[in-house]
C-alpha cells in the first residue's frame, strides 16, 4: 500500500494516487478453526449445486467431517490464502494406490476470477512436495459445472470416464 501525494492530474487540479498491493495466492493446512468458514462455503446454494450430495449440509455433520479430515494422513486439506484472507480449499484423499481424489472450491465471492485455476496449481504443487507417492490425481465432476470443466481441460486432465452425468479427470504426475 502507497499513496503517491498529487500524482496525477484529474479535472484540473493534481490528487493524491493510492495503490493497492496484490497478494499472491499462497496455500496453508486447514486448521481447526476454520471449521465455521469451510461449511459456510459448502453450504452456500452455487456451491452445492454442482456437489454430488447437493443436500444442506448440517452443521454438527460437517463438524465430524472436518475434523476427521484434517486429523486423517490420508488428506492433504489446504485453504489458499490471498494476503490474510481465506478464499477456498482443495483437499486430497490419497488412496493405497498412490491416486489422489481431487475436491475443491472458491468462495462465491471470489468466483470467475481465476481462482479456480490457481488454486489446482498450487495444490499440484504442494502435493507432490508432500507426497511423492502420489502418481495421480483424480477428480470427478459435475458435466454441468462448465467452469471446472475448463479448469480441468486447461489444466492438462484427461476426460477418462464420462456417464452423462459427471466425468473422471485424471492427470499423470
């Protein structure tokens, strides 16, 4: 953040000039306390229209949930952060086989962004820091979802399975 003191010349007189910094997108665990804002965003509707259990979602469901997971080593769960604010989740469930199932989402309020792409870069990026087992991520969606759809297009996965419903992306580390 600066001001720039009579920077700029605006309907004949010099005003001040503010700038604003833009944060890089950065990930962090999910932590216990961000309980409450995780089940926010899953139970806001656009969110839950294009989830496969499209039912509201309970707040004392979602609590068991979200604590299993972030205690699971199974589940890499991590917030993206853009400066100090929380702005979506990707979670992994990592399989014996070294597969991992690919879930995220974006705020509703940071929606059509770009956010959805950066944040399955990132989480490629941390997972195979963190987990070098892992030889592939996969990720099942809704066919409807037309903008997860070209993330994941955009992002290099591979339509394997189709059932007219939802399709299975996958992507080959």
């Amino acid at each position: 953040e600066a001001t720039l003191k009579q920077h700029c010349f605006f309907e004949g007189r010099y005003v001040d000039v503010v700038m604003h910094a833009r944060f890089a997108p950065t990930l962090r665990k999910a932590l216990p306390e961000d309980e409450a804002l995780t089940w926010r965003w899953a139970s806001d509707p656009g969110i839950r229209t294009y989830s496969f259990q499209q039912k509201p979602i309970e707040s004392a469901e979602h609590s068991r949930w979200f604590q299993t997971k972030i205690a699971d080593p199974h589940c890499l769960y991590y917030l993206m952060l853009r400066g100090p604010e929380a702005i979506g989740s990707i979670r992994f469930d990592i399989n014996q086989m070294g597969e991992a199932i690919l879930s995220y989402l974006i705020d509703p309020a940071h929606q059509g962004h770009g956010e959805g792409r950066r944040i399955m870069q990132l989480g490629r990026d941390f997972l195979t820091k963190d987990r070098s087992e892992v030889h592939q991520i996969n990720a099942y969606v809704m066919n409807a979802n037309k903008a997860s759809v070209r993330i994941f297009e955009k992002e290099g996965y591979a339509k394997k399975e189709d059932d007219g419903f939802k399709s299975l992306y996958v992507l080959t580390l």
